[in-house]
C-alpha cells in the first residue's frame, strides 16, 4: 500500500458523510446524496474504504499536533526548555481538556472506527470475485479498529465503544464511556478476529497493509501494556516463529525510505507514506530539526518551529562506544540556532526520495517493529519464567547491533536485574518512536521518572513537579466532546482535570 489508491469523487463524497468523528457528527454541512447503502455493491469500493481507514492513521502520525510529536513532546527524550509551542502543555504535564493534539487524536481514532465499522457493516452483503480479498480486508477492518480502540485507551482510559453497526448522532450521544479494561477488551476480541483472516504478506502492489503478523505483535504489545505476560508470548511467539522477519543488520535498513516494508530489515508494520510532491509525505522527520537548521547537512529541507531537542538526560544515558548515539543524534550543528543542542536524526535519511518540501518525506514510521517483538518477548520470558538463555540472547542481540558488549553477569542474575537492563535497552533503541511515555505507565515508573527529570536544572529545577501524579498516566478528555454530550453520565471527565 506505498502506492495510494486515489479515491473516486463518489467515494470521497462517501467518506466526508460516513467516515466521520464523533464531533462530525454534529456537522450542520447538508448530507451527501451518497449513502453506505449506495457506496458498497462492489469488491473494489471496499478496497477505497479500506484505504480510507488507514489514510486516519497516516494523518493521525502527521503534523507539529501529530500522535507521535506529541508522545514525544511528553517523554523524557526531550528538553522541556527548549521544546516546541505545539504540544499545549504535554512537555510539562501542564496539559489539559483543551489540547489540541490529543482532541485531534480522539477526532481521527473515531473517525477509523467509524470506516471500518462500516465496512463490516456491509462486506458480507456484497459478492466478491476474490474472497480471499474478502477476509483479508474484513481482517483489516478489525485490526484497524483494535488499534484505534488500544490507542484510545491507553491515552484516555475507558471510551464510549461503537461496533456491530452505523451510528446516528442520536444512538452516538446515548453510548456511555466504558472502562479502560472494558477498551482494552475490545481491542483484544478485534485484533484476535484480525488475526484469524488476515493473510501472512501481501503481494507487492499491497506491500505496508496489515498482516497478521502485524496484529500478532499488537496483541502481544496490548497484553504486556495490561501486564499480561503469560497472555502476550503465544503472540510474540508467533511472529518470532513465522520466519519471515529479521533485525536489521544496521540503522540505515529500520529507518531509511530506502528499505520502507522491508521484513528483512525489521520493517513489521509501518505507517505508510509517499514523496514526490503526492500530498502523502510526512513531516515528522522534518520536526526534528529547527527552522534554516541542519540543511547543510542534509537532514532536513528546512527545519520546522516545532523542532524538540533531545534531553541532557537521555545523552547521559547511552553508555560508551553506544553506536545509536552517533546514529540517532547530532549535536555538532554549526548554525547559530542549533548550536549549543542536541537533535534527534533517526528519521532524517532521506535516501530513495529527497524531500523537495518539509511534508515531503517517505519515511514511513514504525507502529510495531520487529526489535520490539524480540525485547518484548525478552521481558514476557523474564516476567513468566525469569532471564532465560533465550530471553538474555535477545537483548543481546539488540546491543550487538548497537556495537556493545553482552550483558555482564550481574544484569542477568534475577528477574529485577534483567529487567532494568531491558528497560534501559528499550530507552535507547526506541528513542522518539513514541513509546517512552507508554513503558513508564505500564511499568509503573511514570511518577518517579518524572519527578527526578523535573528536578534537573534544565528540565525547570523542579517547577513542574508538582504537576507529577498516577491521574496523569492518562490524558483528559477533550473538551469538545465533553460540550458535544453535555451529559457527565454518558461522557464524564478524567479525575485531575
């Protein structure tokens, strides 16, 4: 799917009326004269549906108020000091129900709920010539909504769940939130139903759709979040076992454009993007370099003003002869507004398709690598069966890439050793992929990370401890959705906001 399908206008009509947020649905705009019910009576309008479910995720990692910008915003991988204006607050936990970022989140995590909802409204209605096709995109239906309902958990606790038909704004506004368990829930029923019909690779015309290896490895990541061990290695397993992925001998194959879908090169699943001027680029490589910064040395076309640096902190965590530090980082900028810092580089190898704008870039960016299935299995392993042979080997792996040593001894020698030796793992190898913010909550860190970070003379010498609690750990809900059902029963804000 590196290659778009272009919508028809009666298809792009069709998802400005069906494919909707919940604040959509408040939309004064008269109806299209398109309905589902008109849309669906072919096998080739569920491939454009499909294609505009995942065009949500595509457009959910863009921008400077972009899902990963700003999990990275609020991880300890940045300076707060001299981080964007974009994040409104999530740097320094002073964030709020009127976030844009997250508000934008909640819009387009509905809005692919909403598309594969209809989708596996109608699919079984309509005769397909390929119904292998079939399953496969009904399989993607699924795992798509799993991970719009995983993500929407994680980042607000429980939601109002919408599956099993098409709402009105009417039967919208009746459904209560749920609990984040009950979230979570959902997520694991969809991504097991994905996983069952989703096909092992697609042909190359198709490569970057999910697979059910992908939502194997989601499932398995959803399990170990819940802190359900046992439970996440049969999935963890199963991708190890298919055969078909590899890590990536260096950095340049994870995170050059040059080796986008590639299972070779940890490539598992990706959100999928395209230069050339085709108006579905990314922009978050760009992010990682200020404005007129960086350009001589070709990592960006020209910087944006949403640029974070990388925290003193996090630099102080690369132990020495740490090959990623050198690959991910730079902080020999000679321009008078870099100098002095420390930028992230890890999107910025434009190798197949220089960027000729800022939104130009075909970087795809990971949601589940293959690395991270190997680490997250490495810690199921530790968590159900202590550090095993298997579970140590893995890591090792990691660091050897990396140009380190094996671990010592004393890192191996118990569950609690083994583990800190993951968690640091995980921060170097995962730096700005957006799942710093995610293993401090899930392992319970959160609070005590952030109040020594806070602490730090450059991180404001304790101004914003304060602003450290557990009802942090989740993000408040936005306030538009809170005026569009203006009933705490059904909708009811986040304790600590």
């Amino acid at each position: 799917m590196k290659t778009r399908y272009i919508l028809t206008v009666a298809a792009m009509a069709f998802t400005s009326l069906a494919f909707t947020s919940c604040s959509d649905f408040l939309s004064p705009d008269p109806e299209s004269t398109y309905t589902t019910a008109t849309f669906y009576t072919s096998q080739n309008d569920f491939d454009k549906a499909i294609t505009a479910a995942y065009a949500s995720m595509e457009d959910c990692y863009k921008g400077d108020r972009g899902y990963l910008h700003f999990l990275t915003a609020r991880s300890d991988e940045t300076n707060i000091l001299n981080t964007n204006l974009y994040s409104d607050g999530a740097e320094n936990f002073t964030d709020n129900s009127g976030c844009s970022p997250t508000e934008q989140l909640w819009n387009y995590m509905y809005q692919m709920i909403s598309r594969t909802n209809s989708i596996l409204v109608h699919i079984d209605n309509v005769q397909f010539s390929d119904e292998t096709l079939k399953n496969s995109i009904k399989g993607e239906a699924y795992g798509l909504r799993a991970w719009a309902y995983e993500t929407l958990g994680k980042m607000f606790g429980g939601v109002p769940l919408l599956v099993d038909k098409e709402y009105t704004v009417a039967e919208t506004r009746q459904v209560a939130r749920s609990t984040q368990a009950e979230t979570f829930a959902q997520a694991v029923k969809d991504y097991k139903e994905a996983i069952g019909l989703l096909p092992s690779s697609w042909a190359s015309s198709n490569k970057g759709r999910m697979t059910k290896w992908a939502a194997n490895a989601a499932l398995g990541r959803l399990h170990m979040f819940m802190n359900q061990p046992a439970e996440a290695r049969p999935y963890l397993e199963a991708v190890i076992n298919s055969g078909i992925y590899k890590m990536a001998a260096n950095y340049e194959g994870i995170f050059s454009d040059a080796y986008d879908n590639d299972p070779q090169n940890d490539r598992l699943w990706e959100v999928q993007y395209v230069g050339g001027q085709s108006t579905e680029g990314q922009d978050y490589s760009e992010m990682m370099m200020m404005e007129d910064c960086g350009i001589d040395r070709g990592w960006a076309y020209r910087g944006a003003s949403s640029a974070m640096t990388v925290s003193s902190d996090f630099i102080k965590s690369f132990e020495t002869g740490d090959g990623r530090q050198t690959w991910f980082t730079v902080d020999d900028l000679t321009d008078s507004k870099a100098r002095g810092y420390t930028w992230c580089t890890k999107f910025c190898r434009a190798r197949k398709w220089v960027p000729t704008s800022g939104s130009d870039w075909a970087v795809n960016l990971p949601v589940i690598r293959y690395t991270e299935v190997l680490m997250l299995e490495a810690e199921a392993l530790n968590a159900t069966e202590g550090p095993t042979a298997t579970a140590v080997a893995y890591v090792n792996q990691v660091r050897q890439r990396a140009g380190l040593a094996n671990l010592s001894a004393d890192k191996t020698d118990t569950k609690a050793h083994f583990l800190e030796a993951i968690k640091h793992e995980r921060r170097i190898e995962f730096m700005w992929e957006g799942l710093r913010w995610f293993d401090l909550v899930r392992w319970g860190d959160m609070v005590s990370t952030y109040q020594k970070f806070f602490a730090q003379s450059d991180e404001g010498n304790g101004q914003f401890v304060k602003q450290v609690s557990d009802k942090r750990a989740i993000f408040a809900i936005p306030q538009t959705e809170m005026d569009i059902y203006d009933d705490k029963t059904i909708l009811w804000q986040n304790d600590g906001y």
